[in-house]
C-alpha cells in the first residue's frame, strides 16, 4: 500500500507540475500581442478553409494517408483544447492525460493522436518561450546527460509506436489505449479515494512532505546520489555548500525514461521530470524548473519531428485548434478558482482522470476481438466501447459547462482581480 501510495504521489506532482508549466506558457502567449496576432493569422485562414469544406488542403487524407479528415474535427480539436485548458485552469492538473485520449475518442488514430499532441506541446513550448528567465537556473552538465537519454527515449518510444502501426493498425490503437488506462486507472481512482478521506477529514496532510527544496533530499534520492558510477556530475553549488554530485549515467537513464514516455504518449514528457528531478536524483526545486523547461522544448520537438511528423503522424490543424481552445480554457479555469471551492476541485480531478480511464479501457474488448486475442459477441464490444465514450464526453461536458458557468456568473466579480494559478498548483486548496 505505500509502494502505491508513493507512485500516486509522484504522478500526482507530475501532473500538477505538467500543468505549472502549461499555465505559465499559455500566460506568456496570451499577454504578448504579438504573439497572439500569429496565432490568429495562422488560424484564420485554417478556419475559414474548413468551413469551406476544403479538407483536403490542410491536412486530410489526401495528405496524411493514414488519417480519416473532416473539416468539422477542427472544431472539435479547439473543443478538445478548451476543456483541457479549463481543467488544467480550474483543476491544476490532469488536463494535458485527456487529449490524447479524447483525440482518439473523436476518432482519430491513435499514432496520430499523440503526434498531434506532442506537436500542439512543442507550438505552445515555442510560443511560450517568455518563460526563458527561469532557464537561468539550468544546471548544463545534468541538462546535457539528462537530454541525450531523452534523445534516446524518443527514438525507442517512436520506433515502438510506428513498428506497431505498420505491423497492425489495431495492434497500435490497442497498445496507446492501454498505456492511458494503466496510467489514469491508478492515478484516477488514488485520487478518488484521497477525495473521498479529505471530505472526512482524514486526508494526510503530510503527505507532500518531501519537497526536495535545498535543504532536504528523499531518502531515494540520498540511495542515488551515493551510487559510485561515473562519471559524476556535480550541481546545485548555489544553493547547497560544495554542491551535490550524482552519477551522470543515472541522470541519462532518467532522460530515457522520460523521452520513451513522450513519444509513447504524447505528453512532452514534462510531466515527469520534476518529481524525478526532485524525489528520485535529489536536484533542487529551483534548478529543476528550469531544467523541465528545457527538456520539454527539446523532448517535445525531437518526438513531435523527429518520430512523428516526418512520417506524416501529425495534424498541424487540429494541434493549432488545440493550441488556441487551450489558450482560452486555462485563462477561465483559472479565473474561475476564485469562486469555487477546493474540495469541488479536487472531486472533478478524480472524475475527470476516471472518466478517461474508462473511455480508453472501454475500447479494449472491441480491439482485442478484432486482433483475435479474446473471444467476445461483437455487440457486446460495441456496447462496451460506446458507454465508455459517453461516459467521457458527458463528464467533460459537464466540467465544461460547469466551469463557464460558474465563471459567466461571477464574471463581474472576477473583472479586475488579478489573475491567479490553478489551485492545485498551489499544493491543493
């Protein structure tokens, strides 16, 4: 039980701090005009093509073979955006689990999903390089060990992801499927129950004790730090007398990790990196957050290019949808955690994970069928497969609701109150 608890834990802050980052990114786009003003070009005349019922010319299966486009998906790709920005607003986190999967859900293949993804998490990156200050924290020699196993990580991770499409589509759709619903079946319903304690008020409030800030290291990460293997690395002189060292093989097998989930998932990678950093190599809070930075630029890009875009898996349309529903959603989520309780958060972060636990895991019976590994009445899949997608898209359809409510109807309260981070964010309200 506290080998599970210590694995929610971890993803938890990986979630929370994945959305740190997507909030001050998407800030840094939405408060440079400029930036904004590209943005707006480069939709445009996307938007207006799609209506035009031009599908061909931006990104359809004329020029993605493996892709089934119509135009009106570029307008589910600014919804998919929205509600993902306004839980990632609203909740602090979980936002950035639900676009692969509900990428999928609307009916897009799953290899292309992700490399939409990873491609929408590069553009955002990019855009968002305001944020380029905090970099001054970057400790180079852990950066450089960390990014070369990236590397690496996203070349296995695409090589995996496009040897089981090419094998069999479905062998594909069946792997990505499963990988979400291992991750937010144990992320979701841990959340749920710590919900369910802290609405009794038996929630362990200490259990975020170890911050690994300057003065104090995980018990992990003492073990890995003291591991002899060269060559070592030495890092936080700032802020630790003498500095810390750790071995720079180790930081690259971390790097393998990461990048090996990017390029599976579709998530930058980001999210893991900091309770790595900080729990597992013992690195401190400030040099970590630069050097996430950093390697989301560099994971996302490589993955989004290098493994995916080259070889056509990538919606430029629906990532620049994706971009601009994400921008909107996360300035109104977090607006709007000025006027809701934490408690209603922290239950909507549960249900939200769940809900896309069991829409990915719903689809399992129908591919298996199909890939002749189990026997099932194809009806029965079928059902199965299609309560597993109403079940998602009523739930984010009613945070959605929910929270532009809820902002709608305290907007005059809101008017002119500074803006503020995801609550969660904020260790949990």
């Amino acid at each position: 039980m506290s080998i599970g608890r210590s694995v929610f834990e971890f993803l938890k802050m990986a979630s929370i701090q994945h959305a740190r980052w997507d909030y001050e990114v998407s800030m840094s786009i939405l408060k440079n005009r400029k930036k904004m003003l590209i943005l707006l070009a480069t939709l445009l005349p996307i938007l207006v093509v799609s209506l035009l019922e031009a599908g061909d010319m931006i990104g359809s299966k004329t020029a993605y073979a493996p892709a089934f486009y119509s135009t009106n998906i570029f307008l589910v790709s600014i919804a998919i955006g929205l509600c993902a920005g306004l839980i990632t607003g609203c909740i602090g986190a979980g936002g950035g689990f639900i676009i692969t999967p509900a990428l999928m859900a609307a009916g897009v293949k799953g290899i292309l999903a992700v490399g939409t993804d990873l491609f929408h998490i590069f553009a955002k990156a990019i855009m968002g390089t305001a944020v380029h200050k905090k970099l001054g924290n970057v400790s180079t020699k852990l950066a450089v060990a960390f990014l070369v196993g990236s590397a690496g990580g996203t070349f296995i991770g695409g090589y995996i992801n496009k040897s089981l499409y090419d094998r069999d589509p479905l062998l594909s759709e069946a792997f990505i499927s499963l990988v979400y619903a291992i991750l937010l079946g144990f992320l979701g319903f841990y959340a749920l129950i710590d919900f369910l304690k802290s609405r009794k008020g038996t929630a362990d409030s200490g259990s975020h004790g170890a911050h690994g800030g300057p003065s104090g290291m995980t018990p992990l990460a003492i073990k890995v730090q003291n591991a002899n293997i060269p060559p070592a690395i030495r890092f936080d002189e700032d802020y630790v007398p003498g500095g810390r060292k750790i071995s720079g093989v180790i930081v690259a097998m971390g790097g393998i990790i990461v990048g090996l989930l990017a390029a599976i998932m579709g998530v930058g990678g980001g999210f893991v990196t900091f309770p790595m950093f900080v729990y597992v190599f013992g690195v401190s809070s400030m040099t970590t957050v630069g050097t996430d930075i950093l390697q989301i630029i560099f994971t996302a890009g490589l993955a989004a290019i290098g493994q995916y875009a080259i070889y056509g898996y990538v919606f430029y349309t629906l990532a620049m949808g994706m971009l601009l529903g994400s921008l909107i959603g996360i300035q109104v989520g977090a607006l709007t955690t000025k006027v809701v309780k934490g408690i209603h958060i922290r239950g909507f972060y549960a249900i939200s994970i769940i809900a896309g636990f069991i829409n990915r895991a719903a689809t399992l019976p129908k591919k298996l069928v199909e890939l002749e590994a189990i026997k099932m009445s194809p009806d029965l899949c079928k059902t199965i497969e299609s309560v597993g997608n109403v079940v998602f898209w009523v739930v984010v359809a009613f945070f959605a609701t929910w929270v532009i409510g809820k902002f709608i109807v305290n907007i005059g309260k809101l008017r002119g109150e500074e803006e503020v981070s995801p609550v969660l964010v904020k260790e949990e309200a």
